[in-house]
C-alpha cells in the first residue's frame, strides 16, 4: 500500500493529506502559490499510485475557499482525474464546502464540477 | 542614491489620486502576503463586503503573479529565486470603487502579445468570458511556471468592465505596460 501523501500548509497554499488507510483526501486552506504546479503536481501523482489497485474508495473533503488562477487550473485537472477514476469503477466522492451565506464562492466551485458525474455536494459551513 | 527627488511630491500625487497605498520593487510571494494582508485589513476596517474583499484580493494576486513572472526588469533572491519587478497598488475612484494598478516593463513580443489578448477580452460580454475562461481552463495546458493563461480573464471576470491599459516606449526598447483594473463596490 502506498504511504500516507502529507503537504504541509503554509499562508498561501492548503495543507494536503491523502490517507490510504482512511481512505480520505483533505484538502485545506486558501491557494494563491505562483506555481500551482509544486503544489498540486505530487497531489495528481500520488492519487496515480493511490487507484492502482481497483475499486478504492477515496472521500475527499475541500476547506478551500480562495484559488489564484495557477491553483484553479491544477484542481480542475485533479478533478478530471478523479473522473477518469471514478468512470474505472472507483467509488469517489467529494464534499466543498463554502463559508455560510456566500453565493458566489458557492456558483465557483458549482462551475468547476459542472462536467462531474462523480457524487459531490457543495455544502456550507455552519459558523 | 540621488536624493534629489521629492518625496512630497510623491505624497501628493499619491493623495490627489486617492491611491491608499503602492509598492515598487520585487514581488516576491511575501511581499503579495502583506499587501495582501493590510488590504484585507483595511477594506474590512471600512466594512467592505467580504465578496469585495476578495474580488480585490483575487485581481492583486494576478496582477501581482504577472509581474513576478513577465516583467522583463528582474532580480535574482536567495537561493537563485529569479523575481520581476514592478509597481503595484490599490486606489480608489470617486465613485467609491477600488482600483488596483499595475505597472512594468515587458519585452516588445511579450507587449504585443498582451496587446492581443487584453483586446481580444475587452469585446467580450460577460458570459462569453465565462465561456471562454470555463474553455483555458479545460482545455489549456499549464507551463512549468504555473502560468496557466487566465490570469487576464481573471482579472476581467472581477472587474465587469474594459481593462483600461496602456504601454509606454521605456529605455533599452523595453515597453512600460500598465494596467488598471476596476473593482465594482456593487452588483
């Protein structure tokens, strides 16, 4: 089994946690590196490694309410990923939530999971 | 350093533009943090609301972002950290809307390329830049850099109105390219 994947958080990129024993993805805190790319890119690898074997369950849990551009871009293909293993048989579903009362982080995060069929909800955070 | 300049005068055009604050130098990722931080502070001090706020927010990280990466004057940090360098600042309009600002020199090429692209967005509507900010982002490709060519539809897609922007001739040929992006208080 491939060994628990933790990103340390820092001001300006989430804190990462892919835990193959709990089957869970936590992703966790505002985006805005200059490069997405050093953030994200050991993220879309170790997901790669975490499907190998078939039917995995993974639940994935976004606290992210603010992305640069560079940040948008890596979870729109990070979601497409999850797609592409959740359309091979992998049970995956994923939650964002949104900070309570505000819409229009809420149609954000709707139009990056327009294309998904995977199950999702965009839920609020209680305060 | 020649310090013939006048700071007063440098004050008084800050005032008289309503300019709440500006910074010229590198812009690293800390430097975009305390920005960051004392607009947040400040439009909250003022009451904005929290969707402003991070409208704001949003257009000075990509403003900022671009500089770091396209300003073709750059310094070399520690551990051999290559940043641009430029002017970036937050006013306000006599109707009450913020406007960030931006300013820095680019090659001729990279001017021209802008050019195309600032235009090219300015034509269109708000949906259509919906469409076509949901289409980079599908479609595109993202660089080594981070750069994952949105960074302008970003910016449009906050502001709600022609990004209004400028290039001058600089010295060495260089373009000084300037923009100023307008952030609505309301819908």
């Amino acid at each position: 089994m491939m060994k628990k994947l933790h990103i340390e958080g820092t001001r300006y990129s989430p804190r990462i946690e892919l835990d193959p024993e709990t089957r869970t993805l936590l992703i966790e805190g505002d985006s805005y590196p200059e490069n997405a790319v050093d953030v994200y890119g050991p993220l879309i690898t170790a997901l790669d490694e975490y499907f190998e074997q078939p039917n995995t369950p993974l639940n994935i849990k976004m606290l992210s309410f603010f992305q640069n551009t560079s940040s948008s871009k890596m979870i729109t293909d990070m979601l497409a990923r999850l797609q592409h293993f959740f359309d091979m048989g992998h049970p995956v579903e994923l939650t964002w939530f949104y900070p309570s009362d505000d819409l229009e982080i809420k149609d954000t995060f709707e139009l990056f999971l327009e294309d998904a069929s995977f199950p999702y909800s965009i839920t609020q955070l209680e305060e | 350093m020649n310090t013939s300049f006048d700071v007063h005068a440098i004050y008084q055009l800050m005032h008289d533009s309503h300019i709440q604050f500006s910074y010229k130098g590198p812009i690293t990722q800390d430097v975009l943090i305390s920005l960051g931080d004392t607009i947040k502070e400040e439009l909250h001090r003022d009451d904005c609301d929290a969707k402003v706020i991070r409208r704001v927010f949003s257009v000075l990280v990509e403003a900022a972002h671009n500089i770091l990466k396209y300003s073709s004057e750059k310094t070399v940090l520690d551990k051999s950290k290559t940043v641009g360098i430029g002017l970036i600042g937050i006013g306000k309009t006599p109707e009450g809307c913020f406007v960030v600002f931006s300013g820095n020199f680019v090659s001729p090429t990279e001017a021209e390329d802008i050019k195309t692209r600032l235009d090219y967005i300015n034509t269109l509507s708000p949906s259509e830049l919906t469409r076509n900010y949901q289409q980079q982002m599908r479609q595109g490709t993202i660089s080594a850099n981070g750069s994952a060519g949105l960074g302008l539809y970003e910016v449009a897609r906050k502001s709600g109105r022609p990004i209004d922007y400028s290039f001058t001739p600089g010295p060495d040929g260089m373009m000084f390219f300037e923009m100023k992006i307008v952030v609505e208080v309301e819908d």
